[in-house]
C-alpha cells in the first residue's frame, strides 16, 4: 500500500503543525507529501487538489485541508483504514470532530463549522484512489470555493460502480474564525448549489445528504421587502405595509431560529438581527447569477455513456481517462516558498506562484473539455538550490466566450 499526501493551502500558519505531523509522526512514510500554494491565485481548493493528485505517485492520494488537526499517530491511522479495503472502494473518509466551548452555548459560526462532523464525504480528510480520481477526470474546478466540490466528486465516483466508506482514524477540524458579516460572505454558496443542480438535477440535495435549503423563504422574504419598498414610492401605503409586515414576520422568525440555539448574548443577538435581514437578497442574488453562470451545463449522465469530464482532462470513448498529454506551454522555472519545501523528505511541493491573482467570486470558469493538461512525461527539470524541481507545464483554461485564464503552473520539489 503506497500513498501520497496533498495539501492544497492558502498559507494558514496551521501548515506547520500538519507537516511537522507528517514528517515526525509514527506510521509508514507516504510516498511524498504535496502542497499546492494557492494564496495568491486563488483558484480554489478543485484546482488545487487537481494539481496535487495529478503530481502524487502513490496508489492512494490523501486529502488533507491545511486546517485541520491532525493526532500523531496520523499515518499509523490512514495505514489501518487502507489495509485490505476491497477493490471496489475508491475512498475512505476520516471521522471529523469539531471541538465546541463546554461552557456556553456556541455560535451560529461555531454551529456552521460543527455541521463537518456529519457531512458526508468531505476532503477535509479523504483518501481517494488515485485510478479512481483518474478515470473520473479529478474535482470539478467550476466550484471555486471548499463547497460542494468534495460531494460532486463523490457522488460521480459512486455513479461509477465505486464504494465510499468510513474509516477509523479521526481528524479534528478546529471552528473556522468568523467576523461579523461572514454568515452573509457565505451566501456565494447558493452560485455553487446552482451548479449542482445542472450537474445532477432537481434531487442533487436528497443524494449528499443534506437537508431542504431556505431559498424559496429568502425569495420571498427578498420579494416582500422590494415590494414594501416599491409600494411606499408609488403611494400604496396599505399594500406596502401589508409586504412590510410579511418581511419583518420572516426576517424576525429567521433571525430568532439562529439566536435561539446560541448564546444569545448582545453581540451575537446583534449580529444576527443585522445579517438575517441582510442574508435573503444577498442569496437570492448568488443564485441567480449561479443560474445564468451555469445556464450551459449539461446534466451528468449516472449510469452508461460518456460522462463529461470535469476540468483538467478530455473525454475518451467509453468513458473518462487520465489526462492526455500536451508538449509544455511556456514553462518557466522559479523558486518554491521556503516555508512550504523545506523540512519534509521527500515531499513534492506543487507551487501555484507567478499567476495573477484571482477572487474567487469574480474569476474565469472552465469548461470541462477545453483545458490542456501536462503529462508527467513532458516534466522538465530545473535545480532550486540542494532540490530538483520539476516543472508538469503549462495548463491553460479557456472559458467558452471568454478571455484565456491565466495560466497553471504546478512545480514539485524532491530531494
């Protein structure tokens, strides 16, 4: 049983906790461990995982988010759930833990992040096969958040005859820091969920597991606001205060359905109160532009056929395959970050440097059969000091309609 390690990461200083856990820690070496910096390209966690398992030579590629908590006896766990798993199953799942406060009630942040411990399938820790990943064509790198790209990836591998399980080990996952509006930040999601609904249609909510969403309430909590609004300037103040009544009755129950379970202290109660009212048109508008976003997309076949590929491959007959080689795109070689490639033997480091950066909100997305990838053939190596770096190209990604995105360039490092 060989695996490898990917971190994709945004530069959290809980990265050195998790190498130092993986360099130090008890347990059979992985073959290296990759870490994907995307904190100034921002492509998203898809893009990065992508570029990771595609770099990983071991039969078995472990997620891990650069967040979490692992025990130190980390590899001696993923060693146990992997031993002898059947050849049906492509991934196994850790069983995430999400420390509360013992001494009040927590938060709705605090509530959010505690939600992971249920999830299903989530790459926080998940160990796939990397056969798998390759014959389903990797993450979709439409979703450019650490949302629903994990589910969509699970549920394309067990449309294709594959088993997810559950394994042993236990991965803590520490809340997520959260200012004042990051309830409403979060609403982008809703785009997401959008896409979801192309990919897998009306029911894609009942097969991750999750439970009936409160857009249909948000819209018409959004439609009674503007309607009171648009009432008062036309001079219908019955009317409007009739709509009025309705968006204070849904914003004040939606609030209190958030308080409620919380500490309810005055900050919390303020901050509830102020991004309940915010939170309705601000998701109603992230899943209309979501809908016009991903009007094109076609729904993914479950059973037989050729499944589109998501993005980083090309379609074959019969199905999705690893993605084909192209001659390198204007390779160029550079130095790796010395926080993220020194310290760890023979750990390949994937550095996403030298792109322009790109908000996650606002970036180019990538039709599935239109990116170029690299083929581990086509490597070109270039020394970094005491290291060989060893550069997979060029991948650029074009949006149909669309200016060319920038361009990818994944490097690892060896000793």
């Amino acid at each position: 049983m060989k695996y490898s390690v990917v971190i994709p990461t945004v530069g959290r200083a809980s990265l050195d906790a998790l190498l130092d856990v993986l360099e130090n820690g008890p347990g059979p070496e992985p073959l290296e461990v990759v870490v994907v910096d995307d904190s100034e390209t921002r492509l998203g966690p898809a893009a990065a995982r992508n570029t990771g398992w595609r770099t990983a030579s071991g039969d078995w590629v472990a997620f891990v988010d650069d967040d979490v908590v692992l025990p130190r006896d980390w590899k001696t766990q993923l060693a146990a759930d992997l031993e002898g798993l059947a050849d049906d199953v492509a991934a196994t799942q850790a069983r995430i833990v999400v420390p509360l406060p013992h001494d009040r009630r927590p938060t709705d942040a605090e509530r959010g992040t505690a939600g992971l411990a249920d999830a299903l399938w989530i790459t926080a820790d998940m160990a796939y096969r990397r056969s798998a990943l390759a014959e389903c064509g990797g993450f979709d790198e439409r979703f450019p958040r650490a949302y629903r790209e994990d589910a969509e990836l699970a549920l394309r591998v067990q449309d294709r005859g594959y088993r997810i399980v559950r394994g042993e080990r236990v991965t803590t996952h520490p809340v997520k820091p959260a200012t004042f509006f990051t309830s409403v930040q979060q609403q982008r999601g809703n785009a997401d969920d959008a896409l979801m609904r192309r990919l897998l249609g009306p029911g894609w909510r009942s097969r991750i597991g999750g439970r009936r969403g409160r857009l249909r309430v948000h819209a018409l909590t959004t439609a009674a606001g503007v309607g009171a609004v648009l009432c008062g300037l036309t001079g219908r103040r019955r009317a409007g205060a009739v709509l009025a009544a309705v968006w204070a009755g849904l914003t004040g129950w939606f609030a209190w359905a958030r308080i409620a379970p919380g500490p309810r202290d005055v900050r919390e109660v303020a901050e509830m109160v102020v991004t309940s009212a915010a939170i309705p048109p601000v998701a109603c508008w992230h899943r209309v532009r979501g809908e016009w976003r991903h009007r094109r997309v076609a729904r993914v076949p479950q059973e037989g056929g050729e499944v589109p590929v998501p993005q980083g491959g090309r379609p074959r007959s019969g199905g999705v395959g690893e993605p084909q080689a192209v001659p390198p795109n204007g390779q160029r070689s550079g130095e790796v970050g010395d926080r993220l490639a020194a310290g760890l033997s023979d750990r390949r480091t994937a550095d996403l440097d030298d792109r322009q950066a790109t908000d996650l909100d606002d970036r180019q997305a990538t039709h599935p059969g239109d990116r170029q990838a690299t083929h581990p053939g086509d490597r070109q190596a270039t020394n970094l000091g005491d290291r060989q770096a060893t550069d997979l190209g060029d991948r650029r990604d074009v949006q149909p309609d669309r200016l060319p995105a920038d361009e990818l360039r994944p490097r690892r490092a060896g000793r």
